[in-house]
C-alpha cells in the first residue's frame, strides 16, 4: 500500500507516528502474474489450480514450480483466500480452475460463489486487474474458471531480453 500511495503522490498525505522510517517498511511486492481465490461459505474447502504455460500445474500437492510459480496456505475451512503468484512469469496462457474438494456445512442452498482476481504486473503503474465470479454445485467438483495470457512488457526486468 505504502508503495502505491507513493507512486501516486498521496503518502505525504499522511500524518505519520514520529521516528517511522518508511524505507524499513516498503519492500518491492511485484510480481508478474497473482491470482487470488475466495470464497462466501464458511467450513469450505476449494482449491486453487493454476497450469502455468509450460503445462506444470500449481495446486496443494505442488506448491511450488520449476518455474517460481508459488502456491500460498491451503485454507481447508473458512473463506480462503488461497493465492498462487509468480514474481517473473513466463509468457503464455495461464489456466485456472478451482476445485470444490468438501463443505461442512449444512443448508438447503448447497454450493458457494467463489471469487478470483487476476492481476497482471502487480503493484505496478501498468497493473491490469480483472475479477471473475462462478457459483460451484457439488463437492469434487473442477471447474475451469478462466484463463490469463500474459506477456512480458519491454525493459521490466534488468538482463531480460524482453
């Protein structure tokens, strides 16, 4: 946040606690590509898979890529979120789908709304963001939710040929 407010000129805004340094407290979050998933029932288990485009998938059972592709905690109750991010991501289609594995919980509805937000240079002035909402029925349930084709914009990273 500390960094968006920055780049936007707002942070001087801010009344701050005397002897803050905010140069021990603002760290370069960018990453290439971050999906997060939630999720509206409580006592709910869905799970984020995301195939990268070298056709690896991220999910619990492989948290972390060749690639750097990373897959956070593993909500198994509760609303999520579970979010995979990649810090230099590789160029192509990412799929994502979302895995309805249990729910505990008791009601006539059945099912839950999940909700993924795609971003695409994150935390960066060119951030794309773009947000999908699905219902899923039954338990073991894989949905594709979406895809996200990225490619790596000219000069972003030092020693890329991009």
């Amino acid at each position: 946040i500390l960094t968006k407010l920055e780049r936007k000129g707002e942070l001087e805004a801010f009344t701050l606690p005397d002897g803050l340094d905010l140069k021990r407290w603002k760290r370069s979050v960018e990453m290439d590509v971050r999906i997060s998933m939630a999720w509206d029932t409580d006592d709910t288990d869905i799970d984020l898979h995301v195939i990268e485009p070298s056709g690896t998938e991220c999910y619990y059972g492989n948290k972390t890529t060749c690639s750097g592709g990373t897959l956070g905690r593993d909500f198994t109750r509760g609303y999520g979120p579970e979010e995979y991010t990649i810090r230099r991501g590789l160029e192509g289609a990412y799929t994502i789908r979302a895995k309805y594995f249990s729910s505990q919980r008791q009601d006539l509805l059945g099912g839950t709304t999940i909700l993924v937000t795609i971003f695409q240079y994150y935390s960066e002035e060119q951030e794309k963001r773009e947000m999908i909402t699905l219902r899923l029925q039954d338990n073991k349930d894989i949905v594709d939710v979406g895809e996200v084709v990225f490619t790596q914009l000219a000069g972003r990273w030092p020693n890329n040929n991009g």
